[in-house]
C-alpha cells in the first residue's frame, strides 16, 4: 500500500493573494493580458495564479536527473508505457511590482507509472547508499527566461488512496539555506482519467480507482486549484500548469 503524508500550507484567499502583489500589479492576478498593453506580448505571459502547497509524500529524492523526457530508466533504457502526456510548467514571481516570469528555477516532478507503481522503496534505499535505484518517471529542469520548465512523460495511473496525480516541487536555490522551495501536486479531469485509463496498459491494473473527491488530500487541501487543462496532442496529451510564488 502507497501512503503520502498529510496535507500540509494552506490555500490563499483572492484577497491575500492581491495583497502579495499591491495594488499596482492587481491587475495580473489571473488576467495575463492585462500585462501585454497594447503591444503583443513576445512570450506566453505568466498567469500569476497563486497555488496552494500540498505534500511531498514519500518518494521525492534529490538526484538531480537533469531531462525533458522523464519516461525512461537511465540505469537500462527501459521506457515505461503510456500515454504521452507533455507537461509545461510557467513559474512567476510574484511581488510588489507585479508579476514576472521566474528564470533559473529549477523544477522537479515525480509520479507513479501505468500501473501505479512508483520507483521501489528498496530502490529509494539503494539510491542512498550507491545510486543504483531505478529513476523511471522522476527528473527536472531549470525554468527558462520565460518561467518555463517543460517534460515529456506518461499519462499516470493511479494506486490505492489516491487520485490520478503528479508531484512537482520548484527551488530557487536548492543547495542554499536561503533558497524558497515550493511542493504541490496536479491532478487531472476525472472524466478524462476514465477515458485514457481504460485502454492499455493502464488497463492491467485492476480495483477501483479513487477519484478526485475521495482523495483526502485533493479534498482538504485546495486540489480544484492544482487541476490541469488538458488538451489532446497527436497521440496524446498536453497542459500547461501556471504558478505564481511570493519569494519575498
């Protein structure tokens, strides 16, 4: 059985999240064109959208597995199979003179595969000790100058407890003592899971899988807040997650 630990931050208000900002840069909280003026902006400009934190769970490790593509083992090759999702993820700082795409993050997701399986626990266990664990579906990237960390994985499955889900955590600076460091999780549109999920391989797992609502931690912890827009790309999937962060 899978456990992730309790919820923990909390959401922010509309209100709050307007005080981050000040008044001068109200405007850019959730209405990125308001940024643009009149000319056309040269990149997809942030969102600036204030997320709530959500649980690390138990199978984040720091291996700094720099890739786009995150399907594969790099001990073997192996890819895992799966629907490909491509995953965009826009970090912005938010601040008192507004918003602003935020460069030189460096952006961590991790999730189970098709059958719900995340690297092994003893595999965690071995990573400590020689760095011989599997590392299938987990790395990072570093944002661009327009805030944007960009992976190619696979749709997930989903296991005991849990809704269909994927981790991601966002470090400014991840080797100071001073540096912000922000973790959270995305989800995805129950109907779409029920559509992907029951073709193959997802299909080889059997029981019933939780959705949105019966996952305590989506439930309790402003899950709404952290659910993708999926669109369909080629032969599979794609968002774009926006994400404004308050580092002062």
């Amino acid at each position: 059985m899978h456990h992730d630990d309790e919820q923990v931050g909390r959401i922010l208000s509309r209100r709050e999240a307007l005080g981050l900002i000040g008044v001068g840069g109200a405007a850019a909280l959730g209405t990125p064109s308001a940024l643009g003026g009149s000319d056309p902006a040269p990149f997809r400009l942030p969102a600036c959208v204030v997320r709530p934190e959500q649980t690390e769970g138990p199978y984040f490790i720091d291996e700094r597995l720099d890739r786009v593509d995150i399907r594969s083992d790099p001990t073997d090759g192996v890819v895992k199979p799966g629907t490909p999702f491509n995953l965009a993820i826009q970090v912005s700082h938010i601040g008192s003179s507004g918003c602003r795409p935020l460069a030189g993050a460096l952006v961590d997701v991790w999730q189970c595969d098709a059958l719900g399986e995340y690297a092994g626990v003893k595999d965690i266990i071995n990573d400590l000790f020689d760095n011989t664990g599997r590392k299938f579906l987990r790395g990072y990237q570093v944002t661009d100058e327009e805030g944007m960390a960009r992976f190619t994985t696979i749709y997930p499955g989903w296991y005991e407890g849990r809704a269909v889900h994927i981790h991601f955590k966002i470090r400014t600076d991840p080797d100071a003592e001073s540096g912000t460091e922000f973790t959270s999780q995305l989800y995805f549109d129950d109907g779409l899971s029920d559509r992907v999920l029951a073709a193959a391989p997802y299909t080889a797992h059997e029981g019933d899988r939780p959705r949105n609502e019966d996952d305590g931690i989506y439930r309790n912890s402003g899950g709404h807040q952290l659910v993708l827009d999926v669109h369909e790309d080629g032969d599979g999937f794609a968002a774009t997650f926006d994400i404004g962060l308050n580092l002062t």
